[in-house]
C-alpha cells in the first residue's frame, strides 16, 4: 500500500534536496534525485519524492506494517523541512 503527502517548499529546490541527501546519509538511509525528483530508502521505508512548483509530493511505496503512518509521514518531512 502506498500513500503520498505534500509538503510546502519553503525555499530554494537545491538546498532542500541538498538537506535531504545529508539527513539521509546522517541516518545511514538510501538518497538519489535532484531538483525535481527522486528516491529514498532506509529502516524498511521505501518512497520517492517530486518537486512541482511550491510542493514536494512525497510518497511512500513500502513499510513495515508495525510503523504507523504518522510516524513515517513526520519522519520523512523532517528530511524536506
């Protein structure tokens, strides 16, 4: 099952991937994409993100079903914010 939420882009596209790819790496987690789009993967959560105007639509492709939904959703926009 997958699910997708949206995220307000804050500020410029680079530094919050450049943000993101570092809180990745900081958390041994899996992080490829650019400005407009890529991949993350890390403690069994698997997902993509894209950049459309002011938004990053985050979605989430896997997780383990004991880590609720709140919890990957607060988790992952913490590596966008």
């Amino acid at each position: 099952m997958s699910r997708s939420f949206h995220i307000p882009l804050t500020g410029d596209a680079e530094a919050l991937v450049a943000r993101a790819e570092k809180a990745a790496r900081q958390h041994n987690a899996e992080f490829s994409g650019d400005i407009s789009a890529g991949r993350f993967a890390g403690r069994g959560v698997e997902g993509q993100y894209k950049v459309q105007g002011d938004t990053v639509t985050v979605t989430i492709t896997k997780k383990p079903l004991w880590i609720l939904w709140p919890w990957v959703e607060k988790s992952i926009a913490s590596l966008f914010a």
